[in-house]
C-alpha cells in the first residue's frame, strides 16, 4: 500500500509539475495563432524529454550520480565546460522567467506590479531552496500544480468540436493566413519549451537527492512515461483553450492574464481560483526547480559537495550559487524588463542549448561502466539518436527563425 | 585605406541615424503588426467585458487584462507611429494611425470604466457595442492592408 501511494504520489507530482511558464505562454500563444495544427509537436516533444528524462533518471538511480558530475569525468573537462555554459545560460535564463512567472501570478491576485513583487519572490523561494526538504517542496507544489488540470475541464466546457481539434492536430493543419517561417519558429519554440534542459539535470540530480537505486527504476519510469505525458496532455488543453477562446477573433497572447482568461470564460470565478493557484505553483515550482539546477550544474561540474541532502553549511558554495542566482534573477526583473519576452527567449535559447545538453546522456548512458546491465538498450538508443537528430535541426534553425520572424510576429 | 574604412564606416552610421523612409514591404509589415496588436487590445477586451458581465472574473484579475492589453497595444502602435513612412504612403499611414488612436481610445475607456466605479448593465452594453464595431473596423483595415493597400 505504502508503495501504490509513493507511485501515485509520484505520478501526480509529475503532472503537476511539469508544466512551466514556458509552457503555459508558449502553448496558448501558440493555440490562439494555430490552433492545435501544432499539437504535433507537443506530443513530439514530451516523447523526447520521456526519453532523456528515463535515461538521466537511469543513470543517477544506477551510479548514484548526476548527469554532469559524470559528464566532466566520461567527455572531459573542454567537452562539460560547453555543457555547462550553454546549459547554466539556458538554466539562468528560464530561473529569471519563471520568478518573473510567480510574480505576474501573484500582480494577478493582489493587483500589486510585479516589479514590487519580485524582492519578496525571490527571498521566498531562497528561502525554499535553503530550508525545505527536498520532497516537501517537490510533493507540494507538484499537487499544487494539478491544479491547473482546471484547462481541461476548461476546454471541455467550451465545447470544441473535437473532431476539428484532433483533424487540426494529426495534418498539422497551418491557418491560412500564418506563413510556414512563423509556423516553423513556433514549432521549434514549443520544442525548446517542451525538452528544456533543466528538466533533466533536475530529474537526475533529484533522483541522487532521494537515493535512488537500481529498486526505484519501476517508479521513476511510472513517473515519467504516465506523468509526462499527462502532463503534456495539459499543455495541449491550454493551447485548445486559447483557440477556442482567441482564434475567432484573431486575438494574439502577450500576457499572462490572457493565458487564464479561457478558464474565466468557461468556469466563472471557481475556475479562474484553480487557474491562479496553478499558475502561482507551477512557476514557484519551476523557479526551484531552475534555482537548485544552477546549483546542481556548477557543484557537479567543479566537484563541489551540494544538494539539499546534506546540510547547508556542509554545501557552502552550492548554497552561495543558488543566493547568487537569485540575486541575479531579481536584479535583472527589477529593471521591469517583461518576464513575457524572458520567457519567449528562454524557450528559443533552450532550443539552442538542446544537443549540448542530451548528446551527453545518450553518451553516459552507454557506458557500461557507470551503467552495468542497465545501459542503453536499443529502443533507447534508437529513440535517442533519432531525438539528437531533432534536436540538432531545431538547434540549428532556432535563431535563423528568430531573425527571419522577428520573434514570431 | 585606413582612414577610408573608418569614414565609410562613420558614413554608414550616421546614415543609419537619418529618418529616411521604410519601404513599402517594411511599412506593409508594419502596419498589419500594429493593427494585428490592436485587434489584440480590443478582441481581448470584448472577452473580459463579456465575462465581467456574466460574473466569471474577479475584478483585479479583469483590470490586469485590460491594462496588459491596453499596455501592449499601446507600444506596438507607438512603434508604428514613430517610423517615418514611404512618401507615396502617408495618406495610408495616418489613415492607420487614426484608427489605431480611436482603438487605443477606446481601450483606455474601457479600462477607465472597468476599474473604477464598474459597469452597469447598460455601460456594459454600450461598451461591448462601441467593441464590436471597433473591431469590425479593425478586420476590414487589416482585410484591406493584406489586400495591398487601403487607396
């Protein structure tokens, strides 16, 4: 019984958790624009993380280390270094959105402009990061998170023809009036959005956290192959809620408060309680999450001791990165700069970071050494492949697509 | 050779600098973006004035939707405003800056309206009509750039 509630818990705490700001604007300007022509690509994208996510989780619960302890050590020092600057740019980057993310959350309760807001954000989530038990923080906001199932209830309500949806999903349908550049650019947008690299740093390096071993590998797949994609099966509600909501009046989605509106419109107020509650904890969430993978990533690489399992003071400089970071992240959204267009960035700049980070773990989890009998089989390794393949294309056409779109517009 | 780089370059800087006219695809482009980011403003404060109506949002969750949309509406039509456009083009561009102004207008009443006292029944009407044509204003101007022009 104890080990059905431990798994279940963990399937909920993976839907809950597994959406981010990324996701939420991404998916609803992409909804409101396209409709679900896009969905495609979703769907592709959340197979993608399943697949590096098991691996990274594989090789933590087999070696009982983390990705870029063991990617220093496998690739060498010049190969991690690419790995953690491309990956701790991207990291910082989603870290500043996501707080941006708690902050355009809470202006929509209490009214207060969310520049006023950040300083207490981001002391609150410091404060999480340093005194929270690791699974505290993850079970609750992950729950706290489910939530925002309230867009399916939503996109219910409004009642879609379905069959249209599914048509617009399976032939990748592009309106008429879109271009195939934009459409390209927000394929690869919800791509980056959907595989962002922290995810898996922080999956694998949570796996060391909890101590997870060669035992755990049945729970940490349920998590992944029934979590993910449900939770991937919420960003596809956002988006079908946009378009039902946006699409008929040609409406685009700059701001947060149009991501819940659909919600408001379909449920009335008790919808739109649910909406703020999942928004505020899936970027509270996100932002530890992205806060302790900067951590994770620097104290890994350097050999340095971190994590949340060991006591502050004997992680000293693990807990100084993550002060930083937060100082960082407040520093840049005091200048009122719009978390939006951090967000939009991010989620192209993950695209681009993309082969950097899981080219390694395809690696990593091929070597015997570290792995055992649990390496790589070959739907692993073929999946793989053909996922850095992906990645490496929308890498490549991330920022030609940036410029040539101007961001999409 | 030195000092002819660096003056072509200082050349190209200033000349760069100088508010010399779009051309007609820059300006084409533009203006659809700014009346695209109008329809945004207006078709985002019709959703919230019809669900204020019915009672399904809180009101500070109503105001922040109208000021985002009032926000961002506003900095893409600035944007097109300041860009100097083709001379053959201006007739169109303050054609497009008027109905744009009376977009902006519009939204700012709304929000006004909205955040304080409220809507009655019968503002709330009025509002949601003036919405309506506004917006079926701003399809037929943006129906009519596509087309290749307003003339």
């Amino acid at each position: 019984m104890k080990k059905f509630v431990a798994l279940a818990l963990g399937i909920l705490t993976a839907i809950g958790g597994f959406v981010d700001i990324g996701d939420l604007v991404t998916n609803a300007q992409v909804g409101a624009r396209f409709g679900l022509s896009l969905g495609g690509v979703v769907v592709i994208g959340v197979l993608g993380i399943c697949v590096f996510a098991e691996m990274s989780g594989r090789v933590a619960a087999c070696s009982g280390r983390a990705t870029f302890d063991l990617v220093r050590e496998r690739l060498g020092p010049g190969m991690g270094l690419l790995n953690l600057i491309a990956s701790l740019f991207v990291t910082l980057l989603t870290f500043i959105a996501e707080i941006g993310g708690v902050a355009l959350s809470i202006a929509l309760v209490s009214s207060v402009s969310e520049v006023l807001v950040v300083p207490f954000i981001g002391i609150l989530v410091w404060l999480v990061l340093w005194r929270a038990k690791f699974s505290i923080m993850e079970d609750v906001l992950g729950l706290l998170g489910l939530a925002l199932v309230v867009f399916i209830v939503a996109l219910w309500q409004l009642g879609p023809d379905w069959g249209q949806l599914v048509q617009q999903a399976v032939t990748m349908d592009k309106p008429e009036d879109e271009d195939w550049m934009t459409y390209a650019y927000y394929s690869v947008a919800l791509f980056g959005a959907a595989m962002t690299p922290y995810e898996v740093f922080f999956f694998s390096s949570g796996g060391v956290e909890e101590k997870w071993t060669a035992k755990d590998l049945g729970t940490m797949r349920a998590n992944v192959f029934v979590g993910f994609p449900l939770g991937g099966l919420l960003s596809l509600a956002i988006a079908g809620s946009a378009a039902m909501v946006f699409g008929p009046l040609g409406v685009e989605v700059d701001s947060l408060s149009q991501v819940g509106l659909p919600v408001g419109v379909a449920l009335g107020k008790i919808g739109l309680a649910f909406v703020l509650v999942g928004f505020v904890a899936a970027t509270f969430g996100a932002a530890c999450e992205t806060g302790l993978s900067t951590g994770y990533s620097l104290a890994q690489f350097f050999g340095w001791q971190w994590g949340k399992f060991v006591r502050p003071g004997a992680a000293a400089r693990f807990h100084l990165v993550l002060i930083l970071a937060t100082l960082l992240a407040v520093g840049v959204l005091m200048t009122g700069v719009d978390p939006i267009l951090v967000t939009e960035v991010s989620v192209v700049a993950s695209a681009v970071a993309l082969p950097l980070t899981y080219f390694p773990i395809l690696v990593v989890a091929n070597d015997r050494d570290y792995m055992g009998d649990h390496v790589n089989g070959r739907l692993a390794n073929g999946l793989g492949t053909i996922y850095l393949l992906l990645v490496v294309v929308a890498s490549v056409a991330a920022i030609p697509l940036l410029v040539l779109t101007g961001m999409g517009a | 050779m030195r000092t002819a780089v660096v003056a072509g370059l200082l050349a190209l800087s200033v000349s760069a600098c100088t508010a010399s006219p779009a051309d007609h695809q820059a300006w084409q482009e533009s203006a659809d973006h700014a009346v695209g980011a109008a329809i945004t403003g207006v078709g985002t404060a019709q959703v919230v004035i019809d669900a204020a109506a019915q009672d399904h949002l809180t009101h500070p969750y109503g105001v922040i939707a109208l000021t985002d949309a009032l926000d961002t509406a506003d900095g893409e039509v600035a944007t097109f405003a300041a860009a100097q456009p083709p001379d053959d083009l201006q007739t169109d561009h303050t054609r497009i800056l008027t109905a744009l102004h009376e977009a902006l207008t519009l939204l700012a009443e709304v929000r006004y309206a909205y955040a304080s006292p409220g809507l009655t029944a019968d503002q709330d009407r009025e509002l949601g009509d003036r919405i309506d044509d506004e917006l079926a204003a701003l399809e037929e101007l943006s129906a009519s750039l596509t087309a290749g022009g307003l003339s």
